[in-house]
C-alpha cells in the first residue's frame, strides 16, 4: 500500500509539473512572440525607435526564459534561438534585408518550442 | 564529462529507487508487464546520460511515470483476477499426469529441447519421472515429481522431528543484526554472554548464526 501511495505522490508531483511546464512554455513563448511581431509591425512602419526597444525587450526576455527552458527543453533547440536572437541586432543596424525573414524564423522557432512541450 | 558523470549518478540513484519501488519481484522473476518497463527504463536511463543535450527531466519524468504505472497495475491485478491475467497471462499445464501435452507445448512455442532444459534446471534428468509440470508466468517451470521417484521425507521413514526455523544470521564480519536477533527471541546481554564465553568481543566475531532453541555456532575472524 505504501507503495502506491509513494506512486499516487509521485503521478501526482508529475502530473503539476508537467502542467506547470507547459503553462510555462506557453507563456513564455507566447509573450516572445508577441514582441517579434512587434519588432516586425515597427518594421514594417519605419518605426526605428520602437525596434530598438522591442530588440532589447526580446533579448530580455529570452534571458529570463533560458533558465527555465534549458531544464525542459533541448539544448540544441534553445541554443539555435539564442543563436538567431543575438543576429537580430546585428542584421537591424547593418540594414540587412533578410532581418524581417530572420524574425520570422526565431518566431517559427518559438512556435515549434511550444508545440514540443 | 563533469556533467556526464552527475548525470549518471543521479540516475544510477533514481534507478536503484525506481526498482526498489517496483519490490522484490523485479529482482528475481520477471511478469512480462515487469519485463517491458525493466527493458523501457533501461533504455530511456541511458539517452540522456549519453547525450547532454537532452535534459535530465526528460530521463527522470518516463522513468518514474512507467515505474508509478507498473505498480498501480500490479495493485489493480491484486484487486481483480482479469486483469491479473491480462497483464500476466495464466500458468500452463504442458505434463499433467506423466503426459506431455503437445498441443500446449506448440501454443507456447515450448519446443523439447526448451522443456528438457528446463526440467534440468529442475534437477530432473528423466522425462518419465514427472507428474505435473506448469509453465509459470514469468516463463519459470515448476515441476512435481511422480511419488515413485521423490525423495524418501522423514515422515516416510516414520522419524520424529522437531519443526523448528532454521539459524539466523546474527552477526555478519562484526556487525550485529538486531532484527534476527529479535526473531530468535534473544537479545544483546545473551549475546555478550555467549561471546565472551567463546573469548571474543562482538566485532572479533566473522559470522556468528543462532536459532529459536538457543544453539548457536560462532566464526572468529581470522588474523585479528
């Protein structure tokens, strides 16, 4: 009996952490996401300002959610959108054209890290 | 390879806990619901001890689900006959009455050379002195000899004995088992007794047994 009981305890310690995991991911990427397509909309109205200060927004944030998603994530999936979010400034300033394209990546990316978890 | 290392030891610890929790069962005979989860941990264990991108709560989270199932599951066939013999299956009758049954043998693709071996194993060397064999769940053979070719018991031979438990293990290379103890019905000041009767202290002793009626046989350690 105390078996189950040890088993009830641990389904049930499982059952919260793999809700609360994936309320996580959803919020996190969720709010992620809606920065990029704030970053993108500003884009697309010339608006320089608010792309500077939702490209430090978005690196903020995704500092934030590292931590939580490297305990439920892959390494290699978290590591690549790191990797195309440290690009973003860099291709702004340049005026690189693919930017937009790049900001579009890093948010499929943040999609498929939800649908994941 | 620091993180390699962690990660085995903590799943080297939740292993051994996860098969602790599934009992004794696990370690000896397998039920084949046993059989899958011991073959599934195994393989689940070693991902992410090998890859360390991979997070550990992705070995930890499966492991701990299928050993929680399998005893739920257990405790469910404990409950109810079908779905006992759902998750393990039912025991199979291959001799009964001296005679093989074929039949059954070719529905458990038991094939001669597997039934030979396993009567062996059995301490049974001659086809014609069984009785009774029952192909177990766990796929163990249990065999009952025709009386003709058992062992004569004492109460065959018509010779009086005493029911007794056997010796406990009392104390092992110095260290002394209370738990037996308490089972024989002694306790430490009989066992100082006895000990400094035999001229050793309790830590001298390699091995010391005893049982209910008292009798005991000590092992002094050697080159103390």
């Amino acid at each position: 009996m105390a078996r189950t009981v040890i088993c009830m305890v641990i389904m049930a310690v499982l059952t919260a952490a793999s809700i609360g995991a994936a309320i996580y991911t959803d919020t996190r990427c969720d709010e992620l996401i809606s920065i990029i397509d704030e970053v993108i909309s500003s884009e697309g109205e010339g608006s320089q300002g608010q792309i500077t200060e939702s490209l430090d927004s978005l690196e903020r944030e995704w500092d934030k959610s590292y931590k939580g998603f490297s305990f439920i994530a892959q390494r290699e999936m978290i590591n690549d959108i790191s990797f195309e979010l440290s690009q973003l400034r860099e291709r702004y300033t340049r005026g690189s054209d693919d930017f937009i394209a790049e900001c579009r990546g890093v948010r499929d990316r943040l999609i498929r890290l939800r649908e994941i978890l | 390879m620091l993180t390699v290392l962690l990660r085995a030891v903590i799943l080297y610890i939740l292993i051994i806990f996860s098969i602790r929790l599934m009992g004794k069962r696990q370690i000896g005979e397998l039920q084949p619901s046993e059989l899958v989860v011991t073959i599934l941990v195994s393989n689940i264990a070693t991902l992410p001890i090998e890859d360390i991108t991979i997070p550990m709560i992705m070995g930890v989270v499966p492991i701990l689900t299928l050993v929680s199932l399998d005893v739920f599951a257990a405790q469910l066939s404990l409950k109810s006959g079908k779905l006992r013999r759902l998750f393990s299956g039912q025991p199979k009758i291959i001799i009964s009455g001296g005679r093989i049954d074929q039949k059954m043998m070719r529905s458990l693709r038991y094939t001669v050379d597997d039934l030979m071996e396993s009567l062996r194993g059995c301490s049974v060397f001659d086809i014609n002195d069984v009785q009774l064999a029952v192909v177990e769940t766990t796929g163990k053979l249990s065999v009952y000899q025709k009386q003709s070719s058992q062992p004569a018991t004492k109460e065959d031979m018509k010779v009086k004995s005493d029911e007794k438990d056997p010796p406990q293990l009392i104390i092992t290379d110095g260290e002394v088992n209370d738990a037996a103890l308490r089972s024989v019905g002694r306790d430490r000041t009989w066992l100082k007794k006895i000990t400094s009767a035999a001229g050793v202290s309790e830590r001298e002793v390699f091995m010391l047994t005893a049982d209910t009626d008292g009798e005991y046989s000590i092992i002094k350690k050697e080159g103390q």
